[in-house]
DNA sequence: CGGCTTTGACCTGCGC
DNA sequence: GCGCAGGTCAAAGCCG
C-alpha cells in the first residue's frame, strides 16, 4: 500500500484556504487586470517602480499621448472591473439557485420522511392490534446489544427479518441522541424503525436461515393484508439497498475502519476482473458485507459495495461511515415507495445527480432488483488518486506494507459530534448546503461550483461518509446471531 | 497452531 | 425444467 501524501494534501489544503477574499476566478482576474495600485502587493509596487525608474521616461517628460495612453488604460481597468463585478454577480445569483434547490431538495426530504414514519406508524399499530400478546421485547432498549433478549431478537434478524429487538421508537426514530457507543451508527432512523417494526410482525413466524444475512433470501411473510405487503416491499427493498463507492485505487480494497474478512470471490459476468466478498469480522454475527471488484473499462477504479449494517460498536475510524447514514439512506428512503419506479419517479431521487452541480459523483439506480447509490470519486477534477485524499486516520494501524488508501480517513473522523449531527436524518442535506455556503463564505471559488465541491476533500469526505454508511444504520437493526460460519473468526487488521 | 485466503462446490433466484 | 449467474460455504493450503 502506498503511503498517503501528508505534504500534497497540506499543500492542496493551504491552496485552497489562502487569501482569497473573491473566489478562484475573481483571483485570476485580479492578478492580472482588477487591482488597483495600492491593493497591489508591495514587490509589485516596487518592480513597477523600478522599471519607470530604469526607462527614465514617463515620470519626468509626460507627454499628451502618453497621458492619453493612461487614460486609456484607466477605462480598461474599469472596464475589467465592471466585467468582473458582472461575473460576481452572476456567480452569486448561481449559488443563491443552488441554494434553493438544496433547500427545496431538503424540505422534500423532510416530507417524505414524516410521511413515510406517519404510515408507517399506522402500520405498526394495525399489527399490534392483530398480533398476538407474544411480543414481550417492546420494553427492552434497542441499543441494548448486550441484552440477551436483544441477541435473541438479533438472531431472528437474521432470518432475514427485520429486528424488533428494542420498543417500539416510532416515535423517537428521529431522534439523535443513540449512543453511538452502543449503535455504532447513529442516525439510523427511519429504516430502524421500520424493520423494528416488521420484526415486530414476523418474530414468531420465520424460521432461522442458516447463513444468517441474506438479503436475496428475506423470507416470505405470511400476513397478507394490503398494507403489510406494502410494507414488506419496502422494507424489502430497503434492506437490499446498497451503497457504492467507486474510486481511485491501486490497493486491493479501501479502508473504512472496519475489519473484514474474506469469504469468497466469484468471477462476475462481463467483467474480467474477479468479484471479492467480503465480512465485517469486527464482532460476531455483524451481518455487514461487501464486495469489491475493479471497473471493467478502468481497472484503476474500485468499486466497493456495501451492504447490511454494523451490530456491534465502530471504531472512530469507521464512524464515520457507520454513523453518517441517513444523508443517503434518506435519499434512499426518499425514494422508498414499493417499486424502482417509485425512485425513479420520485423528484428527490433523479436518475442522475441530485445535487446540482456534482454530474456523475452521486447516481442511485433502480435498474438492480435494490437501489443502489452509487457514489463516484472518480470524477475529481484535480484527478487526484484516493490514498491521497486525507491524512491517515490515526486510528488505523500504520501496518505500512499493507496500508490502504484511507477512504475515511479524513479528519471528520475525529469529530463525532459533527458526525453525530452529520448523519441526524435531518441534517445531512443541510450539512452539505452548509458545507457549500461555508465554502463560499471562506472565499472558495463558486463560479465554478462542481469543480469547488469536487475540490474541496472536506466536502467529498463528508459526502463519502454520508453516503457510504447508508445501509449500515439503516439495517443496524437487521443483524442477529450468524454464526453459521465455522471459519474462524477475523480478530486481526484485514484491511488490506 | 490459529487465523486467513483460496477455490471448487453448492444453493438460490431468475429468465427462457 | 434447464441453464445461467450471483452469492455463499467450507475444505485445503498458506502464513506468521
């Protein structure tokens, strides 16, 4: 594994943080053209008059023409002053749109999710109503993972069947406060809720799935009210969403904080490069997978897909991803109707980009029988390679030969109150307005607002993070027992 | 010797 | 029903 560049990204983070009171273009034309001479820097004041001095002809002999000849130059100035000035001013009214159109975004979000709690509130009530008095877990604390009844729940969950391991939260579902000590991933609301929910309805039918997490193998539910179906669909779809990373690497995987084991690799049609499966081995019976696999076309791009969600506490390296959910999963639930096409047809979840002005870095696709979000790095305009992205988590162990690039490891990790905030179902959307906003606030170009964001490691961090941890919150519920692997268990760094 | 990777076999879902 | 593809299992081998 290479190292990570310290220096280069100090370098590229000074750049960015220097003195620009006006924005990367604003800049450019300064230098050149807009600044008057006392804004000049003094070694340019300086050089000029040294070169007046050296030629000994414009102080001393003035002439008509060459007072002319200033004049002249004086209205170019303006001129370019004005030009830039118009140039301000239409940026600005560009990044007054893309604020609109996060702020709208957002409050569609935040509609949907209210309304996709309320049903499923009605659901929940209508299957507590119909089912039997045999759900003695909806006193005991979700988080509790350490609950023998909650690992018993868990191991239902495995089933395939969402967990009911905790009361019913429908009303806290939102609610930021989980430890993430004990959840490993906070900020996972709306789908915990839900497949509580669904647990609710299904612990005393299924039967144990010998492999445990099996999202393709979810069992059928008996209850066949309209409603229910409805719900299991959902919940369905949910639970198989996905979460893709495509970036730049040269290594074999990409570090997220996590221990992972490998249990298989399969060669995938239409791709020569074979397909790694992958197991969180950070506690036993973390249903959390992934697959890793390089692109077809660029085999320097690696596409990593995550699914299921962490049973077990994260390491703050690994917060990051674990915790930052809901900005993606509340994409993802946005979209959540029964169907793609539900997506797909949803004006939160375009078929493309949802934030303006990132073509291509984020694309959720219902072609697959799941949503998948798709979050591309690949598209940097600085091209710069992944491993170079941050500083190294310092919670990952320096094993130098088997270094990762750091997908993760970006300083956010140090921050779990942002983080906690970050991934709050409500505030992810608005952490990235935020981001851009601060962004323009410091003076970061916005003329060009795709190439800024893209630019800006903190923004792509943050992003990646969001997205990334999607389905570990939204199945953290979704975990149980899997033990079914006799192999042993991962206690090592395999994160290589 | 424990833990991990490798890899062929097996299981399941899906389309024809 | 059959074949294909994706996903997983688990025995065998490797490695520190």
């Amino acid at each position: 594994m290479e190292p990570v560049d310290h220096r280069r990204v100090v370098n590229e983070m000074d750049f960015f943080a220097g003195d620009r009171t006006s924005g990367r273009h604003v800049k450019a034309d300064d230098d050149h053209h807009v600044k008057s001479e006392s804004e000049r820097p003094g070694w340019l004041q300086d050089q000029a008059e040294d070169v007046n001095t050296g030629l000994n002809l414009l102080t001393t002999n003035s002439t008509a023409s060459e007072k002319s000849s200033r004049n002249l130059k004086e209205k170019q100035r303006v001129n370019q002053l004005a030009d830039v000035r118009a140039e301000l001013e239409r940026i600005n009214a560009e990044n007054q749109r893309l604020k609109l159109t996060l702020s709208q975004v957002n409050n569609n979000y935040h509609a949907l999710q209210m309304h996709l709690v309320s049903l499923m509130e009605q659901q929940q009530n209508r299957i507590a109503e119909s089912s039997e008095a045999n759900n003695t877990e909806t006193d005991k604390p979700m988080e509790d993972k350490t609950h023998g009844e909650g690992i018993v729940a868990r191991q239902f969950m495995d089933l395939g069947q969402p967990a009911k391991a905790g009361k019913d939260e429908g009303s806290e579902s939102l609610s930021e406060d989980r430890s993430p000590e004990l959840s490993g991933s906070a900020g996972n609301t709306i789908v915990e809720s839900m497949e509580r929910r669904e647990k609710k309805s299904t612990t005393t039918e299924g039967l144990p799935h010998p492999h445990g997490w099996s999202p393709n193998k979810a069992p059928k539910f008996n209850n066949t009210s309209k409603d229910n179906e409805e719900a299991q669909q959902t919940m369905a779809m949910i639970r198989r969403a996905r979460v893709s990373v495509r970036a730049r690497s040269e290594a074999s995987m990409i570090s997220d904080g996590c221990q992972w084991r490998k249990y298989g690799q399969k060669m995938a049609k239409g791709n020569p490069c074979p397909r790694a499966y992958y197991r969180c081995t950070m506690a036993t019976g973390c249903p959390v997978r992934k697959q890793v696999q390089r692109c077809a076309e660029d085999r320097t791009i690696l596409v990593t897909t995550y699914e299921g969600n962490h049973n077990h506490p994260l390491p703050p390296a690994a917060m990051a991803m674990a915790s930052t959910t809901s900005a993606a999963a509340s994409t993802i639930l946005s979209g959540s109707m029964p169907s793609a096409d539900g997506i797909m047809n949803s004006n939160l979840v375009p078929k493309g980009m949802m934030l303006p002005g990132l073509p291509s870095l984020v694309t959720l696709s219902a072609s697959a029988p799941f949503p998948t979000l798709t979050l591309d790095l690949t598209h940097n305009p600085n091209q710069r390679p992944l491993n170079q992205f941050h500083p190294i988590s310092p919670h990952w162990p320096h094993n130098s030969s088997s270094f990762p690039p750091h997908l993760f490891g970006h300083p956010i990790y140090n921050q779990p109150k942002l983080l906690g905030n970050f991934l709050s179902s409500q505030g992810n959307i608005n952490e990235l307005s935020g981001h851009l906003a601060q962004n323009q606030m410091r003076g970061h170009p916005v003329a060009n607002t795709a190439a800024a964001i893209t630019a800006d490691p903190n923004f792509t961090a943050a992003l990646v993070a969001a997205i990334t941890s999607i389905i570990g919150n939204s199945h953290r519920d979704n975990s149980g027992g899997n033990n079914n692997s006799t192999t042993s268990r991962n206690t090592g760094d395999n994160n290589t």
